[in-house]
C-alpha cells in the first residue's frame, strides 16, 4: 500500500518550482467554490485541507476568514507560507501534517480541493474533513470524476505511472510539454467554436471550454500535476454519495454538482 508521503513530495516539487503567486484566477476560483460564497466565508473560521503552494489560500484570504489555516503534508508548505506572507494577510496559518490525521476543535467551514483522489485512503482524507468541520459548519470538496474521465484514464494514467518515477525536471520539460501542446491547441479550438453543434459533442468538450480561456503554461501546469503524482483515483458518483449519506451531515444540506464534465464538487453541513 503505497504511503501519502511519496506523492506529497511529488507535489512539492511542481509547486516549489513554480513563481510566487496563485496559480488561479479569482474567476477560477469562484468557480470552483460555488455554491460556497464569500457571504459564507466572511468573519468566520476556515481550513484547507491539501494546501499546496497555497493557490487556494490567497483568495480565499480575499473572502475575510476570521482565522484562516492550511494543512499539507509535503515541503509545499514552504511555499504556501511565502504566498500568504507576500499576500500580506493576518491570522493564518499553514501547518505541515498528515490531513487525514489531522485534529482541531473544529472550524466553520473546512475545504479540500483537488487532493482527496490523491490520497490513499480517499475515504480517510473525506472523513478528515468531516472531523474537523464543527457542527453548524460546512464543508465543500472537488475530486476528479471516473466520468467523463476515460481518455485519461486509457491514455494519460499508464504514462503517469511511468513519469512519476522520473525525476520531476525530466517530466515538466520533456513530457508534460510537449504532451500536452496538442491538446491546448484542441482546447483552443474546442472553445473557439464551442457554439457549433457538433463541436459540442467533442470528447473532454465541457473541460476543454473552461480551460482554454488560460494561457499555454497553465495547460503545462495541470498535465505535470496529472504526470507527477504516483497515485490517482478516479472516484464515481455512486461513492460520493455514499460519503455524503455520513450520519454526521444534516440531512437535506448535501449538494453534488458534475462540474465540467469530469469532476465532482459536492458538499453540505455537519449536523
């Protein structure tokens, strides 16, 4: 059984080697959060579980938290920490450790974007954010989806089995880029004419619409992401539902949204 640590580290490297800043837009961001809203956020407590280089964070610091602290086990934490410093926000935090056990008494709201198909044990790093959300909270989660996902899953995942025994140079430079260069001209065209008719039915067209409105180095970022993990799962609808039946979320307060044609977002309240 294959440890978290491996692929944290693997992270570390993409997002160490990467210029200050959030590598997100606060559009992207937006996006990836609702139904969650800055009315939600404003004055309270917030956790980010998996944290990264801190992307996340800055925003999210743009929304006022009252207290605002991000969990991530590998050296990413570094980066994390001269993000937040440079963004010139108050009362944060960010903390190396383990996020599936991780503890605290519990904040207003508790987030995980990106991570917990990462893990593992997905189950673990879900019922890590249950734990550490307080009653009365909220909690809000992106994964990526088996749906929608078949072309990564066929083509993508075996070269990534490969590519992340690499050493991460080797893979940004010479696999991820010149892999991924077909694709951001598709994409571009995909979104050039997004409104034709058949050009709707083109594979990964929802995700290719969305990610064709950033430039080429993002597209280079997501495939070294997809590239330089040693684990991924493709989590379904079926089992995100069963998380989402937990006896500890209120019922009637769970909400799951097929974002782009190939994730997941889902979220709701602990009882």
């Amino acid at each position: 059984m294959m440890d978290d640590t491996k692929t944290a580290q693997a992270f570390a490297d993409s997002w160490n080697n990467l210029p200050l800043g959030s590598v997100y837009t606060r559009e992207q961001f937006q996006e990836w959060f609702a139904p969650i809203s800055r009315e939600d956020v404003q004055g309270k407590s917030v956790l980010e579980l998996g944290c990264g280089n801190g992307s996340l964070l800055v925003h999210m610091a743009g929304w006022n938290p009252s207290r605002l602290i991000g969990v991530d086990l590998g050296s990413s934490v570094v980066s994390a920490r001269k993000n937040m410093e440079r963004s010139g926000t108050n009362g944060y935090g960010v903390v190396q450790a383990d996020l599936t056990t991780f503890t605290s008494d519990g904040f207003d709201m508790t987030y995980s974007i990106g991570v917990l198909h990462h893990l593992n044990e997905p189950a673990k790093g879900f019922q890590a954010v249950l734990a550490n959300t307080r009653p009365g909270g909220r909690f809000h989660c992106w994964v990526y989806a088996r749906e929608g996902n078949a072309i990564i899953i066929n083509l993508v995942d075996p070269l990534r089995k490969i590519a992340s025994r690499l050493p991460w140079w080797f893979t940004k430079y010479f696999i991820a880029t010149p892999l991924v260069f077909p694709y951001f001209v598709y994409a571009k065209i995909v979104r050039l004419f997004r409104n034709v008719s058949f050009v709707k039915k083109a594979p990964l067209y929802d995700y290719s619409v969305w990610i064709a409105q950033r430039g080429f180095l993002f597209f280079r970022h997501v495939a070294f992401d997809q590239l330089v993990t040693p684990q991924t799962v493709y989590i379904d609808k079926r089992t995100v539902e069963s998380w989402l039946a937990d006896p500890k979320i209120k019922t009637g307060s769970t909400y799951l949204i097929f974002r782009n044609g190939n994730s997941w977002k889902f979220g709701g309240e602990i009882a």
